[in-house]
C-alpha cells in the first residue's frame, strides 16, 4: 500500500461526500415536483409524454398497484429485450451482419439487464448488434435503474407520509426519473467520456495489419492443434460513449466490451477511471440525503451515510492490503511497489490503473450493484477476491445500487430497530412509525430469498456435473467461481469470477432465474413494508425512543448488516476463499 | 419451440411475482 494509493481513495470518498447533498437535494426536489431549473425544457415534454399516452399524473398508487405496475412494466420490456436479440439478424445497425442471439443467452440476458443485473455470459463484441446495444441493453440500463430509484423514493414516501395508502405513481415516477434525472446526466457524461477518448461511432469493425505477425496454436474440433500465423487485428467500433455512462450512473455494469471497464475505448484515462467511480457511488450517495430530507431527519440521512462510508473504507482497505502484498509463493519476484510498478499481485490488472485504483473499482462495483470491472476479480488473491464476494454478500447495501442499495439498507435498518427494541423491552419505533411484527416478518423474507436463492443454486451447481462443467480451476477456487455467479446474479450485481463457462443452458436459464428472484422476490416485501408504514399514524419521540441519528445508530446497522451477512454465508466462504487462502500459505495455489 | 418456452417462462414469473404481491397484501389483514 503507497501514500498515494491511500490519498487516492481517500480522495474519491471526499468527492462522493461532496456530491451527496446536491444529487440528493436535486432528486427529493424531482420526486416531491417541486420546480427545478430543467423545468422549462423537460416539463413541457413531460406533459406531452403523459397525454400521449393517457397517464393521469395527479392519481397515486397503493404499494400494490404500484408494484404491479412495475411488474408488468419490467415484463413487457424484458420480452421485447428478448425479441430484439432472437431478430437482430434482420435488424438495422448490424455491420457486422451477426446472427441471432441463441434462444438460452438471450433469455438469460434480457432477466440480466431487466434486473439492472447486466451478467454477461456472452462477449458483447461478437454476440450483440449495434442495434440490441443501444435499442435493447442501453434501454433497459435506462429503465432498469430508474425502476430501482422509483422504488427507494417509494420507501421514502412509506416513511415520511402518515395514515394514507397513496405512494406514488409509477409512471410519473419513472417519467421524472429519466427526464430529469437520468438522461441529462447521461448527455453531459457521454461528451465527458467522448473528450477522454471513448469512442462513440456506427463504423463497421477495423482490421488493422499488426506490426509484429503472432504465430499461435489453434484447437481443432478433432481436438488436434495445429499453428495458425495471425497478421491481422480486428478492432471493435461502436456507440461506446452514451451505453458507458448510463452503465455506470445506472450501476448496470453490463460492458459494450468484453473487457469491460478495462478497455481502452470504454475506460482510456486516468480520469476517465475516476469519473466512472464517481458515477457509479453518485446516486445511491446522494439518495441517503434524499431519505433525510423527504423524511424531515436530514440526520437520519447522514447517519445511514456514514454506516455505509464505515463498511466502504473497511472493504477497500482489505482489497488493498491483500492486493497489494502480492503473492507469498512468488518468492524469486519483486513484488513491491517502486516508481518503476505498482508491485503486488497485478495479474488480471491494468498497468495503467495499478493496485490502488483497482481495489477501488472492485470495491466499488461490488458495493454498489454496478458490477462493471477494470481489472478481472477472478485473479485477485483469495483475500482480495473474498471482499467484493462479500461486499454481494451483503446485499449491496454499502451505498449500493441506484434505488436498491438504499431499499436494501431500509431491511437491515428495521431489523436494526426491532434488535433494539427487543434490547429494551419497548415496540421498535422509526423515525415516529411503530415497527410490528408485519414488518419485521416482511424484511425477513427479503432476507430470506437472497440467500435461499443463492446457497440454493450454488448447493446444486457444485454437485451436478452441469454446474462443475463451467469452472476452470480445480478446489475452492472452482466453489467461489461458482458462489460468485449465484451471489452476483441474486444480488444483480453482474460482475463475475470471469474464468467460469456462464453461456451454458443452465448457466443461463439458473443465473437468469436468480436474477429475477433476488430483484422482484425481494423488491415486493419491501414494498409491503412502505405501504404497511404508510398506513401509520406517527408517535412522538419519549425517552424510550431509539435514536436513528446518532453513532450508536450507525453502530447497530452496521452490526446488524454484517452479522446477518457472515452468519448466512461464513460456511460457503469458508470453503471457498478462506480455504484457497489457507491453502496457498502452504503452498498450493489454484 | 424454444421461443414459445422461454416467453411463458418469462409470463408465468411475473404472474407468480403478482400473485406474491397479493399474498404479502393478504397476510398483512391475517389476524394474528
């Protein structure tokens, strides 16, 4: 770990902090319709949007209502998702001229990028059309995200109001979010990628002549290899630009490339690396300033903020320090860091980004649900490969994903106040509202789904050999390659311990499946619990009131985040990450 | 076929999901 690496971070967490109270103050301004300086451009198009198409925007919605809506919004999208990749043969904006999606990846993507997942089981270069990019992937990056913001302001609502069954309307809701919100952000992000270098164009692919003719061995389907001159590279062009942005202010994670975040046309500079980083912690920061403001306890906010600032610095140290120390065995190499390397374990790592700045972008595209990557997690140290596993684990709750991250918080904080009023013998209270058994009971089965869901497919992939076919190294490195998969997908996270065969049939249709499970399974007990909420009448504070304000507080959510995380998955980590630790201080390695 | 499979896959999850809101809905009226 070097000074700078240290102050780099340090310097990241500052900017986020920075950001939160004017994100956060613009989004409760866009939700709670108050006026904005977008106003005179975006308003008029709003109208002519709900007029269009006959949406009544002064009605709201019961937590039921809302929630079918968005149901059936999220089922219609990802059915055409699917539809556009099985024809984007005869689809436009297709140089390549590349076939169909097969019936198994494409279902497995559209439940991926409608789940704001964005698992990739595919490499997007040679599998998706310019059109199923933008048309398709881009779309649902769009929508999906603001799905996810809706849904948190929603909570924030069933907090703040009393004694009504009135939360919103979804339409509006969505409509708001991605007029006012979303698309400006996008426009302005895209020209700042695009003046970094992304490139943003409909060209056909580039063949270049390489300066240096590689010869390498080509696997036949006979199983014979034969030698094979390369003189030719083939460079991939694309909208690169406006799919990037979203990807990561939308915390999708789902790259143009292959390569992802660790592409040069997708991520070319230094601060190109930083801006993705702000954009990827920028809302789900800011919505913790939207809690405070919508539910008249700014700290509240600021407590809730600063539990999840706690879990972010411990989870990129550990990253760091297990990146940085390199690999024990390789005793023969210098592994430290100087001015001539960044030292330490760089395989699977750019040498443009070094230890520090991947650490950081592991960290956070696992807190949050981005799961976009510039460097390749399944090359990390078992150590280092075990945080942004637990990071998943946890429910993406360290700022988290756009929505989902602060929706996510919402159960471990009822949980937190039902443990301390059971402390104190009194009715748990939050934030005036009494917290009863309904809701305790609808927050476990949000807990309970992830990791049902989770241990469940892992349990069977890892006795089946339909599971074990797709992993590349033997041991507990094979385990966490596949707990990886479940714990990403469930957790819509996206990133992946990418030396696992994923675009198999029961890769896909598992993955797709627990996808699908972990957001809309988990999304409807929590929505019931906004509503139960709403219902409410407000109790004032008395002394017996637990404070969600203080340290205290911020201690007890903390506590209970990571007790329930380590108590439900401890035994998987154990076997997987923890043993390949063990293991490779005596000197084996996977 | 395969079209055919996945697009009921995709309709009968999001029935189950609603069919799910109403349960969450029904419990909340269940005496205790």
């Amino acid at each position: 770990m070097t000074a700078n690496g240290c102050f780099q971070i340090l310097f990241y967490l500052l900017v986020i902090f920075l950001a939160t109270k004017p994100v956060g103050l613009f989004m409760a301004r866009v939700f709670n319709r108050e006026k904005t300086l977008l106003d005179p451009v975006l308003r008029p198009v709003e109208k002519l949007i709900y007029r269009l198409t006959g949406i009544d925007e002064q009605r709201e919605m019961r937590w039921t209502e809302y929630t079918v809506a968005m149901l059936l919004f999220s089922g219609v999208s990802m059915t055409l998702l699917y539809l556009i990749e099985r024809t984007q043969k005869w689809l436009p904006f297709n140089p390549q001229s590349l076939p169909n999606v097969e019936p198994g990846l494409a279902w497995g993507t559209a439940a991926s990028f409608t789940t704001n997942t964005n698992w990739q089981a595919y490499v997007p270069e040679s599998t998706m059309s310019y059109f199923t990019q933008m048309a398709g992937l881009a779309y649902h990056n769009f929508v999906s995200a603001a799905v996810g913001i809706v849904l948190a302001i929603v909570v924030i609502r069933g907090i703040a109001r009393r004694e009504t069954e009135e939360l919103g309307n979804f339409w509006v809701d969505t409509t708001r979010c991605l007029l006012w919100i979303l698309l400006p952000v996008c426009l302005a992000g895209s020209l700042v990628l695009v003046s970094q270098g992304v490139i943003q164009n409909f060209k056909p692919y580039t063949a270049v002549a390489l300066l240096e003719p590689q010869t390498v061995q080509v696997s036949g389907a006979d199983g014979k290899t034969t030698k094979q001159q390369i003189t030719q590279q083939v460079i991939a062009q694309g909208p690169v630009a406006s799919q990037e942005v979203i990807k990561e202010l939308g915390t999708n994670g789902g790259g143009f490339f292959n390569a992802n975040s660790a592409h040069p046309f997708e991520n070319p500079t230094p601060f190109a690396n930083f801006f993705e980083l702000v954009l990827i912690f920028a809302i789900p920061s800011g919505l913790t300033y939207t809690l405070g403001r919508m539910t008249g306890s700014q700290r509240h906010g600021w407590a809730v903020w600063a539990a999840m600032a706690f879990l972010f610095l411990a989870a990129v140290t550990a990253t760091y320090w297990a990146e940085a120390k390199g690999n024990p065995l390789l005793t023969a190499t210098d592994q430290r860091a100087s001015a001539l390397q960044s030292g330490g374990n760089m395989e699977g790592k750019e040498t443009r980004f070094g230890i520090a700045n991947s650490a950081l972008f592991a960290t956070a595209t696992t807190d949050a649900s981005c799961g976009a990557v510039n460097s390749m997690h399944d090359s990390y140290t078992p150590l280092g490969g075990m945080v942004p596993l637990i990071n998943i684990m946890l429910g993406e709750v360290v700022f988290g994903g756009v929505g989902a991250g602060l929706y996510g918080v919402f159960v471990f904080v009822v949980l937190a106040v039902f443990i301390a009023g059971l402390m104190v013998g009194r009715t748990p209270e939050y934030l005036g509202k009494k917290i009863e058994s309904y809701d305790v009971k609808m927050a476990m089965l949000a807990v309970l789904i992830l990791t049902f869901t989770i241990l469940g497919f892992s349990a069977l992939a890892v006795v089946k050999p339909f599971g074990i076919a797709g992993i590349s190294n033997p041991g507990p490195h094979g385990l966490s390659q596949i707990l990886y998969a479940y714990v990403s997908s469930t957790g819509n996270n996206g990133s992946a311990f990418a030396g696992i065969n994923a675009n198999t049939l029961w890769y896909n249709t598992s993955t797709g499946i627990a996808q699908l499970l972990g957001r809309f399974f988990m999304i409807i007990p929590i929505m019931a619990i906004a509503g139960n909420l709403a219902k409410k009448k407000t109790v004032p504070e008395s002394a017996g009131t637990f404070p969600v304000t203080g340290g205290l507080f911020a201690t007890l959510l903390v506590s209970t985040i990571v007790i329930v995380g380590a108590l439900t998955f401890f035994p998987a980590l154990s076997l997987g990450p923890i043993l390949e630790h063990l293991l490779m201080a005596a000197g084996k390695v996977f | 076929m395969s079209d055919a499979i996945f697009t009921i896959a995709t309709a009968a999850f999001f029935a189950l999901a609603i069919l799910y809101v109403r349960a969450c809905e029904k419990l909340r009226g269940a005496k205790r």
